[in-house]
C-alpha cells in the first residue's frame, strides 16, 4: 500500500519536528559549520522576512489608512522588531535543516 504524502509528512513531523530553531542556534555556535552555510541561512532568512514584510505591506497600509496615521508609529516599531529578530529565526531554523545534527561525544 503507498503512503500518501500527508501521512508520510505527518510521519516526520511525529519523529523529527517540523522546525528546530533552538538546534540551529547551537548550529550558529558551532565553530565546526562554516561560515558559508551560517552565511547562506542567515540570507535566505533575510529573504524570507523580506516577503514577509512585503505580503504584509497592504495590510498595513489599510490600517494606517483606517486609523487616519495613529498607527503608524506602532507599525515601525513593529517592523524594527521584525527586521531585528525575524531573519535570525529563519536563518536558524533553515540552519537546522541544511545541516544535520550530528550527535558528537565530547569528554
């Protein structure tokens, strides 16, 4: 019988976990990954955050409009926050999966 793919990614999901941010950040630690692949997670979760931010813009923009500029001090400290924090997120969570967790023995 052939698994469909939703029961085969419900089965990862169960046995791996979807996102492993705190392992990506012990990964960004890591004097053992290089500085490309660490380089390489952080820029695409730069790019990630960016289409985040774009996707949201509208929205935004509607509540600025709605709001009559009353919002608009509170949608900048918002998006500071989102271009602070959100592509060190992503880039250890895409960290996590590009590079497997290899468990080491260390004395």
């Amino acid at each position: 019988m052939k698994r469909l793919p939703t029961h085969a990614v419900m089965g990862y999901a169960r046995r791996k976990g979807w996102i492993d941010i705190p392992g990506g950040f012990a990964l960004m630690r890591d004097r053992a990954v290089p500085v490309g692949s660490k380089a390489t997670a952080l820029g695409l979760g730069f790019l990630l955050m960016l289409v985040l931010q774009a996707l949201e813009f509208p929205l935004e923009a509607a509540v600025d409009a709605m709001s009559l500029g009353m919002a608009v001090p509170f949608t900048l400290a918002f998006d500071g926050l989102e271009f602070l924090i959100l592509p060190i997120l992503f880039g250890a969570a895409i960290l996590s999966r590009m590079i497997p967790r290899v468990p080491t023995f260390r004395p």
